[in-house]
C-alpha cells in the first residue's frame, strides 16, 4: 500500500470521522439498497480489464470487483487513511489483499502514463459542486481512462417525491457538517459527464428513483 497524508483541502471532505460508522449509517437509512445499486453494472466490465475505483469507502464494492470481475489490475483510490484501513482489513479477512493497489490520496495522486480501462466512482460525485466535477474531477479521471473504456457511476439523482428531496438536503446537510464536503446541493453530474464528451450506455434507475446506477463511455 502507498500512503500520504490525508488530503485536508480535498472538496470531497474528510471521512475519517465518520469512517468507523459510514456503514451503519448508510444500512440504517438504506438497507442494503445503496450496496445492490453500486453492484448492478459490474457483469458489464470485461475480462483482463485494469480498473481505477475511486471513492470506495470501506470496500464492500471493491470486495465484488475482486470476486466476480477477473480483473487483470485494479487501483484503489481513497482520500480517507481510515476508509482504506477499514478495506484493508475487509480484504485480509477474505483472503484478497494480493489483488488490490490502495493508493491513499485524490484524483491529483494519479500518476502520469497510467490508464485504465475501468474506472469507478461509487457516491462520490454527489460530494462536489458542478465547478469541481468539470474543473479538476472529472478531466482528471477521464486523463486515466483509456480509448472506448468505461466509467461506472452510481450516485444521488434530483429525486422524484418530496420526502426524498428532504432526506437527500439532510445527507448533504449532515456530510457538509461532518465530513466538510464543498457541495450544498446536488450537482448535476450527468450534464456535466456529457460536457466532458461522455456517452450514457446504460442507466439503471435505483432506490425510488432517488440512485441512478450508469454505464458512461467515449
Ligand atoms: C459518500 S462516501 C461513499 C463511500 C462508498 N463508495 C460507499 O458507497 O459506501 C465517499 C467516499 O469518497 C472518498 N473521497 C472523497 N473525495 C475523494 C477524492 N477526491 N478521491 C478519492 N476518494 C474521495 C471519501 O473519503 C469517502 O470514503
């Protein structure tokens, strides 16, 4: 594993806080609707494909890429010291840690030349504002994907019911508190994918219309 400091000017916030505790709280309020969202595209990424998960949390979706995609490489990549303790672990107890690169950092820790056919990002748009995602986000992790790769999304859409609208500006509400994320309303990540010259495949609409779960391409 390669480490560096936490990254404190990160727009996407600090998780350590919250990090010993994301899981129950995202069970608590979701079930495990929010798990089955992240797992609804994996089927599609190829045999043999090097893939970039960025934003994973305590690992229970990198768990799934290393089970069912035979992966040739993949790279994950965390700002959060104690998310990625946590995967770690997750990752020993099943026997997996051989299969993975942890990389502690953000987008800017990607290094020149490196290209991935796969890249993933699993509740993380949602942190930044539209400015952030089509300045330094999204250019950056489209650098790293190769010609005719893919990027799997699954994130917060502007939700359909009223009480969704209230429990997504509580998220925010809370994540800004906790964890300092920059957004204070949900950014319009597919508009601004499509900006970047990316091209919806596939969209799968999860969670009451309140996740969608896509399939980007060149
Ligand atoms: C809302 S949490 C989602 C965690 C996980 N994907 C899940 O659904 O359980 C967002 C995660 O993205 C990480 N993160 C925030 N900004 C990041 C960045 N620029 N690069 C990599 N990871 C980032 C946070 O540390 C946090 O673990």
């Amino acid at each position: 594993m390669t480490a560096k400091m936490d990254v404190k000017t990160n727009p996407g916030g600090n998780f350590n806080l919250i990090a010993p505790v994301y899981d129950v709280l995202a069970f608590v309020v979701f079930g495990r609707k929010l798990q089955q969202a992240q797992g609804h595209f994996l089927s599609t990424i190829p045999p043999k494909a090097s893939v970039l998960l960025v934003g994973g949390g305590t690992g229970w979706l990198l768990e799934q890429v290393l089970i069912r995609c035979q992966t040739e490489r993949v790279l994950y990549l965390e700002t959060s010291s104690r998310m990625v303790a946590r995967a770690t672990r997750r990752m020993t107890d099943k026997s997996l840690l051989g299969m993975v690169e942890f990389r502690v950092g953000d987008e800017t820790s990607l290094r020149s030349g490196e290209q991935f056919d796969v890249v993933i990002t699993p509740f993380l748009l949602d942190l930044f504002s539209e400015h952030t995602l089509q300045s330094r986000l999204i250019p950056s992790l489209l650098s790293v994907l190769k010609s005719g790769g893919m990027w799997l999304v699954t994130d917060f859409v502007a939700p359909p019911a009223w009480w969704q609208k209230i429990l997504l500006w509580a998220m925010i509400r809370f994540f800004r508190l906790i964890a300092g994320i920059e957004t204070r309303k949900l950014a319009n990540w597919q508009q601004s994918l499509s900006d970047a010259g990316l091209v919806l495949q596939a969209r799968k609409p999860q969670v009451g219309g309140m996740v969608s779960a896509e399939v980007w391409g060149q």
